[in-house]
C-alpha cells in the first residue's frame, strides 16, 4: 500500500474553465498549508454533534454521503454515495471492479445484518490457474499474478449497492450514485498521495493503453493542483443510473469485462507477462450478493458483531477477544496488557489459516472458533512471562473441553501472507439510529492494473487472497465460483441492543488486528474514541516478528522485546509507508451524541463530519 492521503478535491469547479484556471482559482482560495500539501478539502479528522455522520478517508466522499443525509436519505443511502465517490477519488483503493463486505445496524428492528459483496472465482478457474502452464512452476506472486487476468474475480461492489439500496435504503440507486457521477464528471485536485500512488504504479499501467489513457493523462503522472476528470467512469454512473446494474452485469459492459480478464488488452511488453484469466460474462450473469448472518461474540457485556466467513474478520476478531476476556486486561501494566493483545492474536490467525474459507465450499467451524471454552482452551497457550515461539499450532475444534492440557502435535498451518494492504473503510449513521459500516477493496493499490477500456474503472486481483500454492486440506485453496477468504473486518459493537462503537480499517490481514486493537484501546485501556484510533498499531499474525509503526516500537519495544517479542517497522514491497491500517469510526453516546472519527494522520488524514453540531 502507498500512503492515501485523501483525495482533497475541491467542492466548486467550474466546468467551463480550463484546468490551469480552475487551479489558480483553488490556489487562491485554500490556506496555504493545505495548498502546500495539494490539499484542497477541509479536513476534519474527528466531530461531535447529533442526527447523522460520515466518515471516510477521503473528504470528497464523506461530503457526498453528507449530502444525501441532508436530502434525507438514510444511512445506507449514504454509506453507497460515500462509497461511489471513493470510486472517484479512491479508485486504486476501491471501485465498481471490486468487492466488499456492509454491515448494517437497523434501529427499527434492531437487527444487525450483512451483505457479503465478495469477489467470487470464475466457474471455469481450474484449481492449478496459479500455475505457469509455459513453465509447469507457479506464477511469481510480482509481478505475473499481481498484475494478471487470472487474480481478476466477479467484481460484487455494485450488486453490494444495488442489494442494500433496495433492502434497506430510502432513495434509489440513481439516486446515490448521483453525486459521484458529478464528482468524476467534474473531476478533483490531485494532491502529493494521488500522484504518488499513480507513480508507485506507472510501469504497470504503462502496459495497459486504457489505464494509461485514463491514469496517465497526457503520458504523464497526474500533476499536483491539477484537476483529474474521469468521464468514462462518469459515463457508467450514468449507465447505471439509466440502466440499473444489468447494465454491468450483463450487455456491453459486461462482455468487455470478460474480454479485458480473458485477453487483457496490454502492449505487449515480455518484461510484464499479464496471465490472462477466465472470467465470463456468465459469471457476472451469475453474481449474487450473499445476504447472511454477521458473526456475532460477547465481549465484557457488549455485542460485537462482525463479518462471518468468507472473511476471516469476524471470527478472529472475535476468538482474540473470546481469549483476552480471560485476563483483566485493563488493570495490567501496558506492556502486560500489549503482550496479551499479541499472543491472543497469533492464536487466533493460526486457528484462521487452519479452518476458515469460504462456508459456500468448506466447512467452517464459526461456532467453535467464537465458543468461550475453545477460547479458555486456547488461552493455555499464553505464557505472561515469554512470547511462544511463532508459528503457534491450531487448536483442535473437534476436541477441546476448556481446560489446558498438554499440547497436542498438530502443526501449524500455513502463515505465509501475501495479503497486501489496500482498501478503504466507512462509517455513517442517520438521524433514526441507522448504522453503517462497510469495508471495501480492489486488493492490491492499484488492483489488477486492467481498466476495462472506455469504462473508467480499474479490475480488482482479489483472487490473489487465495492461498498461492494448492492444498486439497486448505480451505481457503482455490475453487471454481468460490470467495477467496478475506480479512475485512467491518464491526458493529451493541451495548444493551443499541449502537454503541462501529468501526473497520483497511489494511490486508493487518485489518484485523487494527480493529482488534481499537477494540481493546478502547474497551479495555479506557482510551477515547480519537486515541484508540490515533494510538500507534503493531499486528502479530502468527508470524517470528510482529510488524509495528515505528511510534510502537520507540514506546513498547524495550518491554515487549524482554518479553521475547521482536518488533519489526511495518512497511512492504508496495509501500513505503510505515503505517498499519486508516480506520474510520463512531461511538454512539447518551442522548443521541456522536463521536465521529478518522485517522488524524495515518494516509494523510480522514474527514469525519455530523449533520449537527449541537443538539
Ligand atoms: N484483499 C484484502 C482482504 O480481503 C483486502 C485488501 C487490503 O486491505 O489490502 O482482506
């Protein structure tokens, strides 16, 4: 992942104006610190106030769920603006080449429920797609599968929108998607991050005449202060608003799609071989979003609810906290307390590779991963005084009965994590207690590479969040029409059946352990809302090191290294950023306040706003 600092667009542009002017227009009229950064937004990381809220990473997009509250649209109504327009301003993050996963809290029923919006495998995909027929040895992770055909899945973001508009929006579909077409139609500012995203991947939309006609305009990277327009995405908006998502799903578009991922259209360049992939225009017919069950777990008298597989969100934040529940966490020294956070989390993902996949192909044992006795099973695995040895073995879900035994010889499994950290998360409640909380992603920043030629969006390498090497035992291994598993981690949290925190993060499999750790900051260590999510972010995902910000390991590396730990600075082949994850959150307090948050730093900052200030 590069850095994301939001898109700070500007709200007023003057179509009729040539890009230079419309420029020094904005120049003029911003604070020259915000100029300076290529910042063209207000930009306010945290609000209180009262009858409605949005958060997200990008100011543009929070404003474009801001409006449709205003217009008296619903939180989900708003959740889907939001998100269209992070297709503008985002589109290396998310779009409608992509899937998600939506949470929703209904105040009427108070129900929460979900919509798994997961990108899904082609029918035709054999299970050796990974697999260089030329050479018989799988593909290089980079740059063949990252940039590939082959990692392309049915994209499920607009069947999310169109599901939860209809079930549970006011307006329509038309309607939410209305102010993202202007946005794109219009066009935004760039700023340093937009351009520095672009650049991290120039070469390999350099390959694609399409993406390179739509992301290096002109030839060129996108140029700060200078006004990116995205008029074909603009155009499929307006498909859609006209048309519906059969308009996606089917015709035209859709056949492009499957000739884009079936031959993609590159220039040819052997230094960048693009396996192409199977995706059919059957299998956009044969797309379904998949309205379930979130997961739920009771964590010191709260609800917690959360994506139940295909993502892994749900049940590993879940048997984490099942595990920390067992120590009282808040009266122990910070390096206690942090070591315990680390160790229940290794616990947790090795149980993650062991069982969870997609529920449609395998069998997965969501209840005994979230059961309290597995989780005081588990827990005999800690030792306060030394970190175990990574990786740690799975428990066994068909044997346990909660007291600590000697351990048995079940190897550990897989822990290899080609995740990598893109994607974007929101926030949005309304005015009747509605809530929202969705996570939403085209995989890697930048996805697959492949915009589909005149359409405007770029096509996700989900598929790469199958394991890579094939294992029949595995269940998250390859199958035709199969969800690769995933770690979003949208989470609502109930406090007497009421709304009381609903927060997510981006950031791959480290978007566990962020909301994991924001639950416990702030559940557990009695940080606000704005410091459980400022706090600096460390991940053990069952792996010898754990992966830390550099602020972590300045404050806690001489504890946690005593304790066995060994702190690594979190950052990656893709990024140069040192950060873990870019949250988004509310916290629903007494008499209808709102406490709603972004990340005050981390990928530039987010912008949260309320519908009111005051009562
Ligand atoms: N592919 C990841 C997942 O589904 C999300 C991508 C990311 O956050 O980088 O968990």
């Amino acid at each position: 992942m590069s850095p994301h600092a939001a898109r700070r667009t500007l709200t007023v542009l003057t179509t009729g104006l040539t890009a230079g002017a419309v420029v020094l227009g904005v120049l003029a009229a911003v604070p020259a610190s915000a100029r300076e950064q290529g910042r063209y937004s207000t930009k306010t990381p945290t609000s209180t106030g009262y009858g409605g809220a949005v958060t997200s990473v990008d100011p543009e997009a929070t404003r474009a769920g801001m409006r449709v509250l205003k217009a008296g649209g619903n939180a989900v109504d708003a959740a889907v603006a939001t998100a269209a327009a992070l297709g503008v301003t985002e589109p290396y993050s998310a779009g409608i080449g992509g899937g998600g996963y939506f949470l929703y809290y209904d105040a009427k029923t108070r129900k929460v429920s979900s919509l798994d919006g997961r990108e899904t495998a082609p029918k035709r995909m054999p299970d050796d797609a990974f697999i260089d027929p030329a050479t018989g040895e799988p593909y290089p992770f980079t740059p063949d599968l990252v940039t590939s055909g082959v990692s392309v899945g049915t994209p499920g973001t607009l069947a999310t929108w169109e599901a939860a508009t209809r079930r549970w929006g006011t307006r329509s579909l038309a309607q939410n998607l209305a102010p993202a077409e202007k946005l794109a139609r219009r066009g935004f500012v760039v700023d340093r991050t937009f351009r520095q995203q672009t650049a991290d991947n120039e070469a390999r939309f350099r390959q694609f005449p399409a993406t390179a006609r739509q992301y290096l305009p002109g030839g060129e990277l996108p140029r700060v202060g200078s006004v990116f327009r995205n008029r074909d995405l603009a155009a499929t908006y307006r498909l859609i608003q006209r048309r519906g998502i059969g308009a996606f799903y089917g015709g035209k578009v859709a056949r492009e799609i499957a000739r884009a991922v079936q031959d993609p259209p590159t220039v040819r360049d052997p230094s960048l071989p693009v396996p192409p992939g199977y995706l059919t225009t059957r299998d956009l017919a044969d797309y379904r979003v998949a309205l379930q069950k979130p997961s739920r777990m009771k964590y010191r008298g709260y609800s917690v609810y959360g994506m139940a597989p295909s993502s892994s969100g749900g049940s590993t934040v879940g048997e984490a906290l099942n595990i920390l529940e067992r120590y009282d966490v808040g009266e122990l020294s910070r390096t206690q307390a942090l070591h315990l956070y680390l160790e229940a989390s290794a616990l947790a993902f090795a149980d993650r590779a062991e069982y969870v996949g997609d529920p449609a192909y395998v069998r997965v044992p969501l209840r005994d991963l979230l059961s309290n006795r597995f989780a005081a099973e588990r827990a005999c695995g800690i030792d306060p005084a030394q970190a175990a040895t990574k990786p740690v073995e799975p428990g066994d879900v068909r044997d346990y009965d909660g007291r600590c035994s000697t351990p048995g010889a079940r190897e550990a499994g897989p822990t290899s994590d080609t995740e990598n950290v893109d994607t974007t998360n929101l926030t949005v409640a309304d005015r009747w207690g509605n809530v929202v909380e969705y996570t939403l992603t085209i995989e890697q920043t930048g996805g697959s590479g492949i915009t589909v030629p005149g359409r405007g969006f770029l096509l996700n390498n989900e598929l790469t969040d199958f394991s890579t090497v094939y294992d029949p035992a595995d269940p998250n291994r390859i199958q035709p029409g199969k969800r690769p598993r995933s770690s979003m981690s949208p989470t609502i949290v109930l406090r007497g059946g009421k709304p009381f925190l609903a927060l997510g993060s981006p950031g791959g499999s480290t978007i566990i352990t962020t909301v994991l750790q924001m639950l416990v900051n702030r559940i557990d260590l009695g940080m606000s809302l704005p410091r459980a999510i400022a706090a600096p972010r460390a991940a053990q995902r069952n792996t010898a090191t754990v992966t830390a910000e550099p602020a972590f390991i300045d404050r806690y590396d001489a504890g946690l290294s005593a304790l066995g730990h060994d702190l690594v600075p979190a950052g990656d082949a893709f990024t140069s950023a040192a950060e873990i994850g870019a949250a988004t959150a509310i916290e629903f307090g007494p008499r209808g306040k709102l406490t709603v948050v972004s990340e005050p730093s981390r990928r530039g900052g987010g912008s949260a706003l309320v519908l009111r200030k005051r009562r």
